[in-house]
C-alpha cells in the first residue's frame, strides 16, 4: 500500500468538495474492491475519503412502486431487510449470495456499481430491474450507467448517493458461480415490470449486458418455454481459466431458463 | 489414577490439548515472532519465466527512504554462498533408487537463494531489500532496475521433455532423470500374449499446498558468538538448520533454528526455501534482525508445488481379468529447479498398487521447466499412480466387460502372499487388502447403489459410484531420535526431532507417554522446537511423525523403566526382577510396598547412595535409523451426482476405510481422513495452478482464480479405520496422514466416469471441472485449461 491521507467527511457535501480539492483522491466505501487493489499497489492516490460516517446514503427504504437503497447501505442489510423481501426477493436472494460473511458485512451497494466488476452480481440488478442511480450531481438510468470494463458513467468527484428500484411484477436472479472466487461466472437477472420484460446478465461478458431477443421472447409469453430454443452465441464473451466463452453462452441460457422458472413464469 | 482411569492412552479419542492455544490466536507462528531493531524484508521477483539476467541497478533503490541493503545474486556469490543442497532421490533403504539408463549421472542444477545468471520461472527471487518498513521496502523494490534478456520459455510436462524446448540449463537437457523400471523382457512378453490391453493417457495437473499459515521468517546474526539465528516454519527444524548452514557456508551449529507452531506443510512447505538462507544472509549483512512475510500472491507464485506429472500406461489382462502385466512412461515436472523427484519415485515404484502384477515396465523421467519448483506434496506421487492404476482397471471393466468389484477382489494379493514383492522390487510388508475394501463396500452400501442411481436418474441427475484402492509406502528421512526425562515436579519431557505442522502431536505423543507412564496427558512436555535442544531429528514428513517418533520414544522408555526398576529396588531395598512397573508406580511383586515414577526421579537426582550409574537425571536416548518402509493401504468408495445440464458435480457420499495398524488417537486421524479427501477431491475437481503456455506466466495466482476445495463441496464422510498391526513397528502403527488423499483423485474421476457411462464419456481429466463434464457429454473436444484463453 502507498502512503494516502485518510478523510471522513459527515456529508456528502462535505465529501464532494475534498474529492474536488484533494489531488488524487478516491472515495471510500466497504473497502473489499478497493483495498486489495491498494495493498498490491495496483493503484495509488494521495486521499481516501471515507463514505461510512455519512448516515443520510445508508438505509432501505419502499417508495411507492419503487424501492431505495442507500449507497452505503451493506449487503447483510439488504439480504436480511424485510422490506426488500417483501417488495424484491430476487435482490434478498443476489445480495445474501455475494461473497462471504465477512464480504457482506462490509462491502456496499454503491460500492459494487460503481466499481462494475465485470463478475459482479448487483450491476445485472440495476440493469435488470431498469433502476435509476442517483447521484450527488445527477439522476442516471440503468441502462446508461455501465459503459464497459470497470467503468460505468460517473464523473470524476461524482458520489452514488442512492439506487432506485422499481417494484417488478415477477423478478428472480440466479448466479451460477465461478468455483474459486465464487463471483458470477455467469448471473442472470431476469425481470417482469410494469415497462415490460428485462433480462440482464453479468459475467459472461466485459461489462453487464441486456439480452434483448430473449427480452421479446418473454415478452409475449414469460415463461421457460417460450425459451425452450433459445441459445446464446459466444461471440465477444469472456474466456478464461474458468470458462471458455462457449460454456459462458450455454450457462447464460440455462441460467435464464432457471430464472424465469424461479421467478414463477407460467410453466 | 490408572491410564485406563484416566481414559487419555493410546486409542482414546481425546481432543487436542493445542486447539484451545491455536483457535483462540495464542499460536506461536513464526510472524508472531518480533525482535527489538527488527527490519523487514522484500524480494523483488523475476517477472519472466525465463530471461538472462543483465545489468542491475540497485543505486537508485538505495537512495530511497529507509532502505538499508538490496542484494542480488552477484553479492550473494561474492559472499560465499552456496546453492541448495538438494538430494532430489530418497535414498532410504527401502527405496528404489531410479538411475538413468545411459549411465550418467542424475542431473542437479545449483539453485541460489536468489537467481544470479538466469530466471528460470515467474516470481523468482532476484534481489532482497532490507529496510526500515515493509513499505519502504517495497518502494526500493520498485526502484530496483534490471536489464533482462527474455528467452523462450517451456511450462508444460511433455513439451519440456523434447528434445527443441527451450533449455533451462546450458550445462544439461531438460531431462535431469530418464531411468528404466521394471523388467523390459518379461513384460513385452506377457503383452504378447494377454487377451486384453486397455491404455490410458493422461496428466495430473500441478496444485499447490496452500498452507493457512504463509511462510514467514526472521533472522538474526549475533557477531560474538558468529551465530544465525532463524525463526521459520518448515517440516523439521534440525533439516532445514543444516540446509540453512549449508548454504551459508558455516558449521551447523553455528545456526539455532526455531519453530514452534507451523500452520500446514503438506510436504510443500517440507525443505528450506531460497528466502529463509536470503534472509539470514542479509540479518548478518544489514546487522540487524530481518523479518520477512509471504504475501498470498508469492506463495500461488513460489511456495513448492506438487503433483504434475505426464502419465501413458498401459494393463494387459488374461480372458479372466487376471493382471499380467503394466507398462507406460511417467514424465514429472521438476520445474525450475532439480529440487525433489521423488513423486515420481514414489510414483513408478509401487505403480501397480496392491495388485498381484508379474510383470512392470516404466520410463521414468524427471523434466525441467519454466515453472516454480515442485516437492512431494501430500502422499507424493502415490495418488497420482493409484489414479492411474485404477482408470486403467475401470477403463478395462468398460471395454471388456469385467465387474469393476469382482476384478479387483480376484487380483487383490491375498494375505497368505505376503510379504509381496512387487514388478519394481517393493516388499509390502502385511495387510488385509480385500478385507477391507469388502468392508469399504459394504459401508458404502455399493449394493444399494442401482436404487439411488434409479432415483436419480428420475429427478435428471446422473449418479454414479466407484471404489479404489491404495497402498502408500512411507518412508522417508530414517533415523528419529528422542530424549526423555522424568522430573521430579511430575512433568516429562520429550525432546523430539519431529515438528507439529498441525497433525496434532502434542496430544497423541503424549497419549504414548500416558499409556507408558500413566502421567496425564497436560504434564507431557513434547519439545520440537528449538535445534539447540532437538540435535536429531528427520520432521514430519512421508508418514514418520507418529510412526518414528512412537518408534523411539516406545524404546525409551522401556530403558526408564528398567532403570526406573533399579533405582526402586534400591530404594524399596528388593531385587530388580521383582520389580513391577503399572500404573506410574513402581511396586515389589506380591506386596504393597511401591514407589512413585517422580519420587525414583527425585531420588535420583538426591540420594548420594545410589550406584553411580543410577544417579542423576532420569533420562533415555533412544536415536534409530528405522530401515523399513511402512505400508499404510485402504479403499474409498465415493458417490457422485452430475447434473447433466451444466456439468456439476455433487459428492453425495463418500466412504473411507484406511488401515492405520493401530489408531493412537481415532478422532484425530478421521480428521486427518479428512483433510485428506479434500487435498484429493479438490485435485480431481478444482485446484488448478494454471501456467499460461505461450509466456509461462500464472494464471491462477490468488483465491481469485485458484479454486479451493471449501467445506460445502462435501458432504459428511463415513470414515473407518482398519487396525491391522504392522509388524516391523514395536506398536505396528502404520502412518495415518496420506490415506485420505491417495485414492481420492482415483475414486472421485471414477465415479464421475461411471455416472456418465451411459452418455457414452470415457475419461475427463483432471480437474474434472462442469465445462470438462459437459463437453464430454456433449461430445465436444476437451479444451486444456492453458488454451482456453482468448
Ligand atoms: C472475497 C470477496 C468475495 C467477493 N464476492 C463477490 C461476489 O460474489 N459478488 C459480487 O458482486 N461482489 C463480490 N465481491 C465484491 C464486493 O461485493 C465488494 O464489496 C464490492 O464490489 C465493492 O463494494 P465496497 O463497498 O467494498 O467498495 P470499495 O471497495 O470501498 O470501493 C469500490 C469502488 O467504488 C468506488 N465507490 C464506492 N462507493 C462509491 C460511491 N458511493 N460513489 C461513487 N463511487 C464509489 C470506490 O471509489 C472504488 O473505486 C467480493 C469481494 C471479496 C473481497
């Protein structure tokens, strides 16, 4: 780890004007993305601003037909918040199965998308679910927000402030793991909304991606069958160690059947 | 109280008096360890697999802040400094020593503690750099500048072993051993003659250890006494004091080694490594103590690693399914250095397991490459040959019909046969082999399986079940030593040349000292830690902890007693001969009148009318060159459920029944069985230390990408324990720590294999990963995991 001045701002007023007067600076947040990067000294900045003291991005709250989360809220909040069980169960069911305990109970939902780990479960969420990014300078829509490879559309200095999310009709995500770091090898956020069928998927490619054509199939009949010879072509999608991009295609597909069952398509 | 009273001697199932000590963070590990003006280490590492070392510009690391010293290859050659010294064949008595066929001698090349012509593999120290911080540290590493020559470079087994690759060593081929096992004649002719030949190609990928606790050392030099002294963990303390005075050019007592908790060896963690001899060098150098502490990511990079080995067999059966004969070529990569080659020693000699086999012929070849070093790792060798051996026997039951149970009881040797020499000349000393796998089978309940398969197949799962055998020959360093001492406080001590790397001796050598002396098992003092105490002694290794330490601590003892009869005869003013000793105390036969093990010690050590050769401490040496190899064998019956959609496997059972000769401490060795099994399993379905072919990088450097085996891959295992004594062992113990890992890679592809069967899958290789099982039942060609990139 390089040296850095260490910040914890109270607000996120308070925040944004040290990432705008700071060199180098980085925000904070769980620290389980951001830390190990700076431990292996990947990345250098001169200050770390801290998001965790700022109580007013932290929270789950039901709004009307959607529901709002807090950047910083956690995921052991979300996977253990009623609310979100009454209101989302497929985001009790993503956020319960990220990482380890010990990941849960520190990493953050702002944290996640704004880092747009390729393999990471919440972005097909926000994409899936057709959500709105709030910020401290803006209002960003799902489908804008991931823009490819850890990147997403934030300005330099801009703060997540809080995610929105509407309330689908039918929704269900199913992760199927990578055997050793158990992110998503490949994970499927299916959803049916009042704007229609939406299906995100993440870790099959450089960044989370919509699967349209399977989005028109589910449209006209929301169901695994209406899937039955729904395929997946490999091209441009990740291959590693893991997986080759044919097995990646062919677990998108099967993953996107078992999602539609679990989220109570007809069957 | 007597021993039986007390319920803590040989056999019980006690709980492990370190655990309360390691789980509530009051371990001593050796970065637990800090010296007052310590300074911190850090090696910069070779970013090649292999590249000419030119020009090294260390001025501007040594500007930075903080830093005291960077040291390379050249100042550690100008320093006197000496390779390694490696010995990569067992040479114990019971060993087949593999020679090359052309009659010269087996290559070692000398292996620096850091590179100084060339780098052989990526994360090759090159330089250490001592100063005030870690972080100051690192940032001279940063500073350091290196002009290298890349050179091509050759990661995999059989590539390397060609004659174009890529040599590592200018003065030898890449092929360090090329030996000849066997008898060449007599198998040509059994193949000529047999019914059937089934063949089997395969390569057991390269893992690592992944010991919880990652290496660590520190080193201090005192000037007066000219002595080293280091903190470090490894798999014996008095090996590794000579290696590190080897290398450091000074008499081995001029080294004090110390160690006292160790968290995981494996066999990788089982000899010196380059850092810890760098790192008293500099502690000398920079006249300050040094610490230094792998990081995660350098161990994926250069801890020892195991397996790897290249493998083309081949069984010739009789119409019956009688064995006639084996033959094929084993190819183990060494890697960078001619460090260890006794996994493929291990893995040639006792290739045809505990089957009756007349006839053998292997080429046995050890390979250098541009990867990290390998070393025995858990059972070295024998899983990987028992893997073999039983693909071939299923692989034969496939294309000619046989039943996978009934071959193998029909050529299983039987207990009248033994002692069995085998093709290569391993004498198996005893054993109930078929015994126990009927006993593996039956609480593996195999006769039940068609059942389960049935309802498997109802709910779209393929299940499938498998049976192995194995035999593990346990050898090792030969000669164990131990001094005990009676005290008159009611504690003894047992010096030891064996070290705990958390196979739990402190309990079960003082479980033996309990059963002897009836002193409870918390006033047993088992001392391995510090060479200036330990002066002999070989580890914990190849199954010769308990084995050899029971060996000599049993002969020990038995001379206290008889002294201890001595001294009390004097003292209850009887004969010796009609001196009894049970239960701690000694007693004249047929009357009350007795005398306490501690109060003969004391007396001993105070009363001046005792024979001379009686007075004093009451002590036994006992310091053995054990000869013979032991043979702990056994059968696993393991279960799977495949899902046939995405290739997942699920181990829905698993079955163990291992013959330990005679169970010190029955709770401990289950949970050696299984830790065992998962090394296995997560060899035949996960772990992977994937070099990229075309640059020799890693690519499985972190957690990231190393898949390891975690508890919910598992279901809970059935594990027995057989206790047929051996007979060259005064308890007949038989060495327990292997047994889980030596059929696992065997019984788990097996099975897999077997739930397949009907889709028409032959093989997957290891790790059997869900891709690999669904491109097999898809039909489509196996993609290694090297070439799946891009
Ligand atoms: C062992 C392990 C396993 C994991 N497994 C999974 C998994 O299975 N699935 C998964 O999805 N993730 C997984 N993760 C990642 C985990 O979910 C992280 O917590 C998450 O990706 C980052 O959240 P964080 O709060 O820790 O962010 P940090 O690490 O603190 O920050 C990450 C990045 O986001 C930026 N940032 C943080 N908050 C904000 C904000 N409010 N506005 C703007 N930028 C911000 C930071 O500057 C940084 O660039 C795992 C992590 C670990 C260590």
């Amino acid at each position: 780890m390089y040296a850095f001045d260490y910040h914890q701002p109270k607000s996120v007023d308070e925040a944004a004007q040290m990432l705008g007067a700071k060199p180098e600076p980085k925000l904070l947040a769980g620290g389980m993305s951001l830390l190990p990067t700076l431990k292996l000294r990947l990345a250098q900045y001169t200050d770390l601003v801290d998001l965790s003291a700022i109580d007013s991005i932290k929270g789950i709250e039901r709004d009307g037909d959607a529901l709002v989360i807090g950047a910083m809220t956690r995921h052991v909040e979300v996977a253990t918040s009623d609310t979100v069980k009454r209101a989302i169960p497929a985001l009790t069911t993503l956020a319960g199965g990220i990482g380890d305990p010990l990941v849960r109970n520190r990493g953050t939902m702002g944290g996640s998308i704004a880092n747009a780990d390729p393999a990471a479960d919440y972005p097909s969420a926000v994409l899936g679910l057709g959500a709105t990014v709030i910020t401290d300078k803006r209002q960003i829509a799902g489908d804008d927000f991931f823009k490819g490879l850890f990147e997403t559309a934030l300005e330099p200095g801009e703060i997540v402030m809080a995610v929105r999310y509407p309330v689908p009709l039918q929704a269900a995500y199913i992760k199927y793991p990578n055997p050793a770091s158990r992110f998503a090898l490949v994970g499927v956020f299916v959803a049916r909304t009042a704007a229609g069928v939406r299906v995100a998927v993440t870790g099959a490619g450089p960044c989370v991606f919509r699967l349209t054509d399977a989005e028109a199939l589910l449209a006209k009949n929301f169901s695994a069958a209406a899937l039955e010879n729904f395929t997946v072509k490999p091209d441009g999608l990740n291959a590693d160690i893991h997986a080759t991009a044919e097995y990646r295609a062919h677990a998108v597909a099967v993953m996107l059947k078992r999602a539609v069952a679990a989220a109570g398509g007809n069957t | 109280m007597s021993h039986a009273a007390s319920g803590e001697g040989i056999g019980q199932p006690i709980r492990r008096r370190e655990d309360m000590r390691l789980i509530t963070g009051k371990g001593q590990f050796s970065d637990d360890m800090n010296l007052p003006g310590q300074t911190y280490a850090v090696f910069l590492r070779a970013p090649h697999a292999h590249a000419r070392i030119g020009a090294i510009d260390t001025a501007a690391a040594l500007k930075m802040p903080g830093v005291l010293a960077v040291l390379t290859g050249k100042d550690l050659l100008a320093d006197g400094l000496k390779p390694i010294p490696h010995t990569p064949l067992l040479a114990h008595p019971a060993e087949i020593i593999p020679e090359n066929t052309d009659g010269t001698p087996v290559f070692t090349a000398p292996h620096y503690p850091l590179a100084t012509d060339k780098v052989r593999f990526v994360g090759e120290a090159v330089a250490i750099v001592v100063a005030t911080s870690i972080a100051a540290a690192k940032d001279g590493a940063e500073a350091i500048a290196i002009d290298y020559e890349p050179l091509p470079a050759v990661t995999d087994t059989v590539a390397a072993a060609a004659p174009d690759a890529p040599q590592l060593w200018d003065q030898h081929s890449n092929v360090a051993l090329d030996a000849r096992l066997g008898d060449a004649a007599a198998t040509a002719a059994a193949f000529k003659r047999a019914a059937h030949v089934v063949k089997f190609k395969t390569w057991v990928q390269r893992i690592t250890g992944v010991p919880m606790e990652p290496r660590a050392a520190l080193s201090e030099y005192d000037p007066q006494t000219k002595r080293y002294m280091l903190h470090a963990g490894s798999g014996g303390a008095v090996r590794l004091k000579n290696d590190l005075a080897t290398v450091l050019g000074v008499p081995s007592d001029d080294v004090r080694v110390l160690m006292y908790d160790v968290g995981g060896n494996f066999g990788t963690r089982g000899m010196i490594y380059p850092e810890f001899a760098a790192v008293a060098w500099a502690a000398r150098r920079v006249g300050k103590p040094v610490k230094w502490l792998c990081e995660r990511h350098e161990a994926f990079l250069c801890d020892y690693q195991g397996r790897d080995l290249a493998v083309e067999a081949e069984l010739a059966l009789d119409r019956d399914g009688t064995f006639l004969a084996m033959r094929g070529s084993n190819i183990g990569n060494a890697g960078a250095h001619t460090t260890n080659f006794s996994p493929l020693q291990k893995g040639v000699e006792i290739a045809s397991s505990i089957y009756r086999m007349p006839a053998a012929d292997f080429r046995a070849r050890a390979v250098l490459s541009n990867t990290a070093p390998t070393r025995p790792y858990r059972s070295a060798g024998r899983p990987e040959v028992m893997y073999v051996m039983e693909r071939l026997i299923d692989l034969a039951c496939r294309d000619f019909g046989f039943d996978r149970v009934e071959i193998r009881r029909r050529n299983l040797i039987a207990p009248s046969e033994l002692p069995y020499t085998n093709p290569f000349g391993m004498t198996y000393d005893s054993g109930h082999y078929r015994e126990v796998m009927d006993r593996a089978l039956k609480e593996g309940d195999w006769d039940g399986f068609p059942a389960r398969r049935a309802e498997a197949r109802a709910r779209g799962k393929y299940r499938g079940i498998a049976v192995a055998n194995y035999v593990d020959t346990a050898t090792g360093q030969p000669r164990e030593r131990t001094d005990i001492t009676i005290r008159r406080d009611g504690v003894i001590d047992v010096v030891i040349g064996t070290v705990s790397n958390g196979q739990g001796h402190e309990t079960t050598f003082a479980q033996c000292i309990n059963e002897w002396f009836a002193v409870p098992v918390d006033k047993v003092n088992i001392i391995t830690h510090d060479t200036d105490i330990v002066k002999v002694g070989g580890g914990t290794h190849s199954g010769r902890g308990m084995r050899l330490a029971s060996y000599v601590m049993k002969i020990a003892s038995d001379e206290i007693v008889e002294k201890g009869k001595r001294i009390a005869a004097h003292l209850l003013q009887a004969k010796p001969a009609e001196i009894d000793f049970t239960d701690g105390h000694f007693r004249v036969t047929g009357s009350n009148r007795s005398v306490g093990l501690f109060e003969v010690a004391a007396a001993a050590l105070d009363q001046s009318d005792l024979p001379g050769e009686l007075r004093g401490p009451l002590t036994a040496t006992c310091d053995k060159v054990v000869k013979e190899a032991a043979f702990p064998y056994g059968a696993h019956v393991c279960e799977v459920e495949i899902d046939p959609v995405m290739g997942n496997v699920e181990i829905v059972k698993y079955t163990t029944v291992d013959d330990v000769g005679r169970a010190v401490n029955p709770m401990i060795i289950h949970g050696q069985t299984h830790g065992g099994i998962a090394q296995g399993v997560g060899q035949a379905l996960l772990e992977h230390c994937a070099y990229n072919a075309a640059d020799g990088q890693l690519m499985s450097g972190s957690f990231m990408d190393y898949a390891m085996p975690r508890a919910d891959d598992f279901p809970f295992f059935d594990t027995f324990i057989s206790e047929v004594p051996m007979p060259s062992h005064p308890l007949g113990i038989r060495p327990a720590g292997e047994g889980g890992t030596c059929p696992a890679l065997a019984v788990t592809v097996n099975a897999i294999v077997d739930a397949l069967a009907d889709l028409g899958v032959r093989h997957v290789e290891m790790p059997a990963t869900p891709e690999r099982i669904w491109r097999a039942i898809n039909g489509k060609k196996d993609v290694s995991i090297a070439k799946a990139e891009g």
